[in-house]
C-alpha cells in the first residue's frame, strides 16, 4: 500500500525573486511583509469503502501526528469520503507528492495521477522509496505481528 499522500501548496503562491529583493528590514523588527514563509507539507489521510484498513482514522491521525509532532512546518488533515482533488482544490492545493515503492505501485498510480491533472490540473509528483525499504508493506507488517 503507497503511503499517504503529502501534499503542498502550489508553486504559485510564494513571492517572486523581485518581491524577495524588497525584504529588506533592519534586524529585529519581525518578518517583513514580503518575507518568504517557511515550505509548508499537508498530509491528507483519506478513507477508501472499498478497504477495510488496519487502523480507524483517528487512530491513523493521532499516528502521523505523533510522528510529525516535531516537525512544525507539517499539518495532519483527512478527509474522509471525498475525491483527494476536491480537498486540493478547496485546500488551494496544486502538486501532491506520492511515494512508490514498486512499479506496480507506479502501475496503479498513475491512472489516478492523470485523472487527478484532468479533473483539476492538480500535478502529481512520484518520488521513490529507498531500496532499504522498499520490501516494507502493510501485508508484510500484519503478517510479521502476527508470529
């Protein structure tokens, strides 16, 4: 199973180089105006009917909240029954980042990716898992717990 999606705000909504060159305040009086925000990551958890998972969702949450509780530029959301590209586009979402670990997972998310890009232009961005884990999978978790 490919790991939830993160997701980030589009390109389009940081300043340009030209308003960068105007952030020019003395030390010490707080972030200008035209200051750059910091990157920011969402992780969306959505619920497919079709699967049973192996954690409810506010177990899934408090999950991915526990592990990225240090990070402060990250955001746990779901959005249980709707289409992944409605909550981008309300989000003002425009480029999720997926991770794949074999190319039957690249198998059966790119159909999802050009759907995504034609209902919406919402990109899609596939970044590969390391060799070191790419054995690791939610089967492979359940049935090593149940020894």
């Amino acid at each position: 199973m490919p790991a939830p999606p993160t997701v980030f705000p589009p390109p389009s909504t940081s300043p340009s180089d030209d308003e960068r060159s105007h952030d020019r305040r003395p030390p010490g009086q707080g972030p200008s105006p035209n200051a750059v925000p910091e990157p920011t990551s969402l992780m969306c958890v959505l619920t497919n009917p079709a699967k049973a998972g192996r954690f409810f969702l506010p177990e899934r949450l408090a999950l991915l909240a526990d592990v990225t509780g240090d990070l402060v530029n990250v955001t746990v959301d779901s959005s249980p029954g709707r289409l992944l590209v409605d909550y981008c586009r309300e989000a003002r979402i425009g480029v999720i980042v997926r991770g794949v670990r074999t190319p039957a997972d690249l198998e059966h998310e790119l159909p999802m990716a050009r759907a995504n890009r034609h209902l919406s232009g919402l990109e899609t961005l596939f970044v590969p898992t390391s060799p070191a884990h790419a054995y690791l999978s939610s089967t492979l978790v359940t049935a090593t717990t149940r020894r």
